[in-house]
C-alpha cells in the first residue's frame, strides 16, 4: 500500500517537472519573440533614405539648371531686341543734354 | 482503479497541460512578431515619407532661389543695356564738345539761358581751361550773341579759376552767390534720373 502511495506520489512530482519545464520553455519563447521584435523595430529606425535622397538631389539639379536656361534664354532675347532700339534711345539723351536739359 | 491506470491518467493530464502552455507561447510569439512586422512597415513608410516631404521642400526652395537668380539676371541686362545708351550718349557729347556748334550755339544758348534763370544782367562765366581761352578771344562777339538771344545788354565776365568739367558752363552772378549749372558732368547726372524711364521705355517699351 505504502509503495504504491509513493509511486503516485513520483508520478505527481514528474507531471510536476514537466508542467514547470514547460512554462519555462514558454517563457523562453515568448521573450525570444520579444528580442527580435525589438530588434525588427531598431533596424527599421535606421532605414537608409540615401536612395531617395540622390533621386531628388538629381532632379533639383536638373530642374534648376532648366529655370536658369529658360532665363538666360530670355536675357538674350531682350538684348537682342533693345540693340535694335539702340540707336534711338542715345539719340533721345545727347539731344537733352544738347538742349541743356531744357524741353 | 489500479496505479498503472492512475499513472497514466496523471501524465496524460500533464502532457496536456504542457501542449496548452507551450500553444499559446507560440500563439503569444507569434502575435508579438506579427505586430512588429506591423509596426516595421509603418515606421519605414513614416520615414521615407519625411525624407520625401523634405526633398520636396529642398526642391521648392532650390527653384525659388534659381527664380529670383533668373529675375535678378533680367535686372541687370536691362540696366546694363541702359548704361551702355548713356555711355555711348556721353561719348558723342565728349566729340561735340570744342567742335564749331559747340561755342557758335551751345555755350551762349546756356549762357543765355542760365541768364533768364539766375536774373542777373552781369554775369561771370566758369568753365573748362580750354573753353575759357577759347571764349576770352571772342568774349565780345560772345558777349553780342548772348545779348541777341536774350533780347538786352549782358556784361559778361570769365572766372580766373577754371573748373575741372568736361564742357558747358556754369553762370554766375559776379559774386558768385547765385548759380546756373549748365556744365555737360551736371547735365549728364541730371539726364540719367530723369531719362531712365524715357531710355527704359525706348529699348524696352511694347511693340
């Protein structure tokens, strides 16, 4: 009789250990899921944007250099049409100033 | 019930409460990776978002500064354009200056000019060197032709003291307290403020 409790009584402590060990496996795999989602999270806060900062840089450069062109190209054209009108507008000041400033 | 049966019963018993532990760790496991893996994509899309909205700001200010570089460079040709018909127009006056027309017309016009305005009938006259030595050996053939044109006797004086001018004159009471400046350096300051707009209209204006 007396053996047989004991028995028993083993199988417990054994149905013991395991439940134990088995919350501690549980445990283990809860707080690995943990580390990496933590470290998922760090490596995403220090995504790389480089990419998208060279796509832009280039086009800031191209689009500026358009601006400046399309002005440059404007400049001309008012040079060119005010050297025809040259003439008449240094006629107009030298007759002033032979006029003595007098209208 | 024997023990072998008890036996059995305990450890099936703890077989299944040690599979329910060990699912929902992984169930649990499983949840946390999965929001991680939600939370990953957001704080990537946050961030190329932000880098995107700050290029854009970049390339809104880069054309901006290349904008108004284009509008300063329209500035400046046009003013430049306008210097040149002043300076050009200085250079024909520099030719006209000792030339026949010069002292035949120009200087008594301004003399009889600077006359009506300083309301004197005696007058000192101050120029250039040269005009000075020209004028003195015809002051009174001078003198004669800026009575003519102003319509009575002017007594005309020439200053011992000869100014550093490009041409013209400048006419004085003989106590020199009141002045006319007809000097072409006077004039020439006088034509670029107020024929500025007259030259821009000109090289600029429409049609």
């Amino acid at each position: 009789m007396s053996s047989e409790i004991d028995i028993l009584l083993e199988i417990e402590r054994e149905a013991e250990r395991k439940i134990l060990d088995a919350r501690a496996e549980a445990e283990r795999i809860v707080a690995d899921a943990r580390r990496r989602a933590a470290e998922m999270i760090r490596e995403a806060e220090a995504t790389d944007v480089r990419h998208i900062e060279a796509e832009y840089s280039k086009r800031i450069e191209d689009e500026r250099e358009a601006v400046i062109k399309k002005y440059k190209s404007e400049a001309e054209a008012i040079r060119r049409a005010a050297m025809e009108k040259m003439d008449e507008a240094i006629e107009l000041v030298y007759k002033w100033l032979i006029k003595g400033g007098v209208e | 019930m024997g023990v072998e049966e008890l036996r059995k019963e305990i450890l099936e018993e703890a077989e299944r409460k040690v599979n329910e532990i060990l699912s929902e760790a992984k169930a649990e496991a499983e949840k946390i990776l999965r929001e991680a893996e939600e939370r990953v994509a957001e704080i990537r899309r946050a961030k190329e978002d932000e880098a995107r909205k700050r290029m854009e700001e970049k390339l809104r200010s880069e054309l901006s500064l290349a904008r108004i570089e284009g509008k300063k460079l329209i500035v400046n040709t046009r003013w430049e354009l306008v210097d040149e018909v002043f300076r050009r127009a200085w250079e024909r006056v520099v030719s006209y200056v000792g030339s026949d027309e010069y002292y035949n017309d120009f200087l008594p016009r301004m003399v009889a000019l600077g006359v009506s305005r300083i309301g004197f009938d005696e007058v000192k006259l101050h120029m250039n060197e040269a005009d000075v030595g020209r004028v003195r050996g015809v002051l009174r053939r001078f003198a004669k032709e800026v009575s003519r044109r102003v319509g009575r006797d002017v007594k005309i004086s020439i200053s011992n003291n000869p100014l550093r001018i490009t041409g013209g004159v400048v006419v004085s009471d003989p106590d020199e307290n009141v002045f006319f400046n007809a000097s072409f350096d006077a004039l020439f300051n006088r034509a670029r403020e107020e024929l500025a707009p007259d030259v821009f209209e000109v090289l600029f204006g429409g049609g």
